[in-house]
C-alpha cells in the first residue's frame, strides 16, 4: 500500500523526528559487526508498535510514514534510515517499560496479579477520579452501570496512580484559586516600584513656586506596609534603613538627609532650597537658645548696689553673657573686634536697664502669681 503524501519520510534527516539538530545522524550500517536481529532497526520496528498501543508514542513521530512495505525494519533498511541518538532513545526498552508502568488502567483479563472490584465504595471512588480528571476512557466504561456488576478487575499499582492524578489535579485546582494572592517577592517589587512612581509623579505635578519637595522616610514606610498588606502579605518586614538604601540605589536623582531624628529623601535640584529652609529653622532654633541661656544667667544674677558705680563695679552689676552679647551685636563676633572695642559705657548702659527690667518683671510676676495662688 502507497504512503500518502503528507507521510512522506525524508530520509536525508532523522527518520523519527524529521527535524535538523545540532547532532550527528547515526546508523546501524556504521556497525557492520551487528547483526540484524539485534540492531537499531530491529529495536525500533519492535518497540513502536508497543508504544502506540499504549498511546505512548513521542509527538513527532507517525509510524505511517516508516511503513511502506507492511514492515518497518524493512522500510528502514531498504532506505539506509539514519537517526539522532537522542531519538533513539525515546524508544527504548526502559522507555518502553517506564511507558507501561505509568498506563493507569488494565482492563485486560489474561493480566495476573489482577484484584476483582467488590464494594460500591470503590465504584463511587473510581467515579469522582474520573469525573475530576475528566478521564473519557474511564467516564464510557464507568458509564455501563457499577463495577461490582461488571465484573471489573484492576491493578493495585493502578489504582494507586489514579488516585495520585486526582491529588495532584485537585491540587493545581487549589493552587489557580489562590492566583490572586501574589507571591511575597512580587508583592514586594510591586508595592517598591509604586514607591518610587510616588515620589517621581510628585516632583512632576509641583512647580517651582510651590518649593521643594521633600518626603519623610516615616510617611513613606508606613504607605509601604499599607500597600503590602494590601497585596496579601502578612506581617510585612519593614526596614526604614533597607527602603533609604534601594531609593537610593534605583533612584539616583535623588539623595538623603537627616534633620534632628528624621530622614528626608529630597531630589538633588532641591536640596539647597531645602538646606536654606533648614537654615533658617535652625537661625531661629539658636536664638531662642541665646535668650534662654542670657535670661537664665540674668534671673540668677545677684548684685549688691552700692552708693558708687565705678570700676569693676559697673560690670560686676550685669551678668557677663548679658555684656558680651551686647558687645557682639555692636562690634562683632569676632576676636579683633573685641580687643579693639571691648566693653563702651553705651553697652555697660544697655545691659543695666536691660537688667533691671528683667529683674523687675520677673519679681513682679512672682509676686503676682503668689497672691493668685
């Protein structure tokens, strides 16, 4: 009988996959000391008949196009077959064995060590198996009525790999309903990236006149646990420093500076608006600091007047930070200033009212506050 067309052997390639690999074509004719009953012609003529009865063939290969004349060692012979070894292989005996070992049912009953089905509890388990895994084969026979009354044999061996195809079936089912919860590692990625969406689209939407933008570490950990939560992951690890460093190493337009116990992460085309901000915070910070120190200083000063101001005296009657304050607002902070300038009777005069004004109120409020209570 002809070979049709379409099956149809090149037999310049690999007689099994018809295809062109990366690998040397081989032939039992290379190996003129084999005999034909054993050679690879013989191997595969025997074994593909097994495999396609068992439904067990690999994809590429149609047993059609290898018998022309009624026999396929014939066939290979007659037309000096070559093959991949690696082709090969996929028919051999322990293929062909393994093959065997994984078929799921016998319904054959010339097989020995065969078990004869007897409760209808086995029946009502064969039929979720094979409605489950949507066996066709097993739904047509199940289909005639019960096992018990058919009669039904089958292999232990079997029955166990049906048993396992429905587990891990049932198992994938599980796992495709929990294809919304994303892995941790995504989730992570995700909630990162959308981080730093954050900050670039924020710079993007202010103009200039609005400042610098700037954006606490604090804020943004806390909107990073939130979004992770959000995408399933439970009690996520948060790190302040670890977020700061992959800011840092996937955002290189930006930098991070510390004011006090709190870290910004700033764009570098703001840092010196920011730094100028910082300054001025930090100017007003210091003088209140000053007065503090000065009225601190004033408030405990203690003096007796005496008839005659002159000499020392007139120093000894004001705190010396309160004198050289005043120095330093006239003359200046620095040292040349000071030994040229030093101490005039305006800044003596300044610094006695200022003093006594000090220490007047202050004795008022007390007395104030004690008639109050």
């Amino acid at each position: 009988m002809a070979t049709p067309v379409e099956f149809k052997t090149d037999w310049s390639k690999c007689c099994l996959c018809q295809q062109e690999k990366n690998e040397e074509l081989k032939s039992p004719h290379s190996n003129p000391t084999q005999k034909e009953t054993t050679d690879g012609y013989s191997n595969i003529a025997t074994n593909i008949p097994q495999f396609k009865a068992i439904n067990a063939l690999p994809p590429m290969l149609d047993p059609r196009r290898l018998d022309e004349d009624g026999a396929i060692d014939d066939t290979l012979r007659k037309n000096n077959a070559k093959y991949h070894q690696s082709c090969r292989l996929l028919l051999n005996n322990t293929k062909l064995d393994r093959a065997k070992k994984r078929t799921l049912w016998k319904w054959e009953d010339k097989d020995i060590h065969l078990r004869q089905a007897m409760t209808m509890k086995l029946n009502d388990r064969l039929n979720n198996c094979a409605k489950i895994l949507n066996d066709g084969k097993l739904l047509a026979k199940l289909s005639a009525g019960d096992i018990v009354a058919q009669g039904f044999k089958y292999h232990p061996a079997c029955l166990a790999a049906l048993y396992n195809r429905e587990r891990a079936e049932l198992s994938a089912k599980e796992q495709s309903t929990c294809d919304g919860i994303l892995p941790k590692r995504e989730a992570y990625a995700i909630a990162f990236s959308e981080i730093v969406t954050f900050i670039t689209e924020s710079k993007t939407a202010t103009s200039a006149d609005d400042g610098a933008v700037r954006f606490k570490m604090a804020e943004l950990v806390k909107l990073y646990g939130q979004r992770l939560e959000q995408l399933g992951v439970d009690c996520p690890d948060l790190n302040c420093t670890r977020l700061k460093e992959q800011l840092l190493l996937h955002m290189p337009e930006v930098q991070a500076y510390h004011e006090g116990r709190d870290v910004f992460i700033v764009f570098h085309s703001d840092i010196g608006d920011v730094l100028a901000q910082k300054n001025i915070t930090s100017h007003v910070i210091h003088h209140g600091k000053t007065g503090s120190i000065i009225r601190k200083d004033m408030l405990s000063h203690k003096w007796a007047l005496e008839k005659i101001l002159n000499g020392d005296s007139i120093e000894e009657a004001v705190p010396a930070s309160l004198l050289e304050f005043l120095c330093m607002l006239e003359h200046g902070a620095d040292i040349k200033s000071q030994i040229r300038y030093g101490a005039s009777k305006p800044n003596l005069a300044l610094a006695q009212l200022l003093q006594y004004n000090c220490s007047a109120r202050h004795n008022e409020g007390v007395k104030t506050h004690s008639k109050r209570s």
